[in-house]
C-alpha cells in the first residue's frame, strides 16, 4: 500500500491495516488498525468485518483503495453503502490465480485488478502493472 | 548474517530446520530466524516468534542475506534494501500453506536479479553454500510501477473530486 502513496498525493488519506506498527509509516495521516480475519478462523472475518464496516460508516470515504485480502474485500464491499467507489488490487503474490478475495470482490468493487497480465486476462479484470 | 523469516501467519519449520542443519554442518553463527507463532524454535539459531517492523527493519539491515518463504512483503523488502534473497515456497503437500501460489510467485520472480530460488533443502544448502556470491538486486525504486500509479490516480479523480481515500 505504501509503494503507491504517490497515486494518493492530492488526497486525505486514511489508512486501516492490521498492521499496529506500520503507524510510523504514514506520517500525520488518521491510521486504524483492525484485527487481522481469514477463512480459517470465523469468529475473527466477523469481528474485522464488523471493525470495517465501523470504520468506513464513520470515515465515509469518497473511494476505497485496498490491496487485498478479506479486509480489503469487506471494505470494497461496504464502500457502496457510502456511496464510494472502490478499487480492489489483488496481492502480487498471487500470480496464477486470483485470490478468494479478488473474486468476491469482482462482484461488489467498482474496479478489480490483478498484478499479472496472465491473472488478469484469465479472470477477466484489469492489469496495470505492478508495485514491484 | 543471515536473517530467515517466514512471515506472520503460518510456521514454516522446514525452512528453518534446514537453515539449522546448514549452519550446525558448516559451522556458521549469526544467524537470526523469524518462526512465526506457532513455529518450532530451533535449538541452535537465536530467533524470535514474531517481530515489529522496527526489529523486522533492523535485522534486515544487519544481515547480508535474507532467507525466506516466498511472500511478496519480505520479497519487495529485500529488494528495497538491497539484499540478497534465497526463497523456498511453501507448499500445501506438507501443509505449509492452503494453496501453492508460492510456486507461481518464484517462478514468476527467479529471473530478477537478487531473488534466489530454492524448491528443495538441497537447493536451499546449494544457495547457502554460495552465500557470498550470491547476486543482488539494484534495489527496487520505493514506489509501484508508473502505470500502476496512473490507473490509481485516474480511478480516483474519475468523478472530478480529489475527495477521501480510505486506503
């Protein structure tokens, strides 16, 4: 997320991750941290979920940028209630196939794009490159 | 020397248990592993279960190769700072990971300069041995492909208003 920060450059930015130390990276910028969910552990895509939906009712964001995974997804999917637009880029690690988040997202984000010319043509969703 | 780290979510023991058994036969000390939480601690490398990205940063200026799992954080860190990464994917056979998109991803990334690929202990034992010529990156520059940037921003200000961004 930080490697496209140059995209943000005229924007208010929020930033939420689940990451408690990247507070150090964004600067003044409002940060959140969620707690981290997967589909192995339930109870825990609930909470974040909830925690997601908490924050983009309160932030009412105009867009929603994520860099995947199921909160990423989550925020995609609760930007529409805002009426804000969202984009999904699936993680650069997923290099074969789109993540599960990537293609859930397909059907709730504005826009998804894949990092791998090759996953994006086979999914069907917009490549523009990569953060590497 | 050499900083081995598995990310934050799953152990990866048979990284760090072939790191241990290298540095145990060759006789090499400082090495620092990062095992994850519910990773096995090895008996002969210091190591850690997690660690901040402050400790995470520090380690990685203090080693000169990094050892790793084929995530793509630790990836884009060691090009970033201009170390040397040997990587071994996880692979779901010996339940290391739900799926093998780590497969994908080396095969994808071995031919950039400063990523190294290891699909085997062997392969692993063949980098380590080869740790002081191993080749490394230019650095990658700190910010996404140009293209990339410009989709973002054009996405962004599509309905003619700079507005929030919720990142």
């Amino acid at each position: 997320m930080l490697r496209l920060r140059p995209a943000f450059r005229d924007c208010d930015v929020t930033y939420v991750t689940v990451n408690l130390g990247s507070r150090s990276e964004v600067g003044d910028s409002p940060f959140y941290v969620i707690p981290d969910g997967n589909r192995d552990t339930k109870l825990s895509l609930i909470l974040m979920a909830i925690r997601v939906l908490y924050l983009v009712l309160r932030v009412r964001p105009n867009v929603v940028v994520s860099t995947g995974a199921a909160p990423g997804y989550f925020a995609c999917r609760f930007a529409k209630l805002v009426g804000a637009k969202s984009l999904f880029i699936d993680s650069v690690a997923n290099a074969e196939e789109m993540s599960l988040s990537a293609k859930l997202a397909t059907s709730h984000a504005s826009r998804v794009f894949s990092q791998w010319p090759r996953v994006a043509e086979k999914f069907g969703v917009e490549c523009h490159g990569s953060v590497l | 020397m050499i900083f081995a780290t598995v990310g934050t979510q799953l152990p990866f023991d048979r990284l760090i248990t072939s790191l241990e058994k290298w540095s145990l036969k060759q006789n090499v000390s400082g090495c620092f592993a990062q095992v994850g939480p519910e990773g096995k601690v090895p008996q002969h490398i210091e190591s850690a279960a997690t660690l901040t990205p402050l400790q995470f940063a520090k380690q990685v200026a203090d080693c000169k190769v990094i050892v790793s799992h084929a995530g793509m954080g630790t990836i884009l860190t060691a090009l970033q700072h201009c170390r040397p990464i040997i990587v071994m994917p996880r692979l779901v056979k010996f339940g290391e990971h739900r799926n093998d998109h780590q497969l994908a991803t080396v095969s994808n990334l071995e031919d950039r300069e400063g990523i190294h690929v290891a699909r085997s202990e062997d392969e692993l034992f063949e980098k380590l041995d080869a740790i002081a010529s191993l080749e490394t990156g230019d650095g990658a520059s700190v910010s996404a492909e140009p293209q990339l940037l410009s989709a973002i921003g054009h996405f962004i200000m599509s309905n003619g208003a700079s507005g929030d961004t919720h990142a």
